[in-house]
C-alpha cells in the first residue's frame, strides 16, 4: 500500500515557502478505488501549488496517479488554503 500522504509531502515541500504550514489530509470517499487528498497551506503556497493554468497542481497529481496505476486508483488532490 503507498503512503500517499508522505509522497504527496515529498512533492509538495520543496515547492512552498512556508514548510511549517503544510498539512495533508486523507480523506473518506464514496468509491473504493478513489483516494481524496486535502492540501492545507498558506494562500501565497497555494498559489504556487496550483501553478499557472492549474500546471503544477496537475503535475502533481499525474506523479501520484504514476504511482498509483497498478492499484487502479484514482488520485485527487484539493488545495485549501488556511489563514496567514
């Protein structure tokens, strides 16, 4: 089983200013082959996360959905930003 929340961690880190700031959540779907994750991070890191026209933020998803692709799991990402 990959540890989403630690790969998407890896991923994320080294991209956001503010390191301290970041949370990742895994969240309960409906479907048994879709995993939900929940970025929490500052607006400004946000920003940078979701890249212009969405680039980064789907980049990041097509790396977890690589990893994923044997497992027949749909990836998700949502990015919520929190309060500076």
């Amino acid at each position: 089983m990959i540890d989403y929340k630690s790969v998407l961690l890896d991923l994320v880190l080294p991209i956001v200013e503010d390191k301290e700031s970041v949370n990742i959540e895994l969240a309960q779907t409906e479907k048994e082959n879709e995993v939900l994750l929940y970025v929490y991070a500052k607006s400004s890191d946000v920003a940078r996360l979701i890249g212009r026209q969405g680039s980064m933020a789907t980049s990041l998803r097509q790396m977890l959905s690589i990893g994923s692709f044997d497992l027949h799991k749909k990836i998700s990402i949502k990015f919520e930003a929190i309060e500076e």
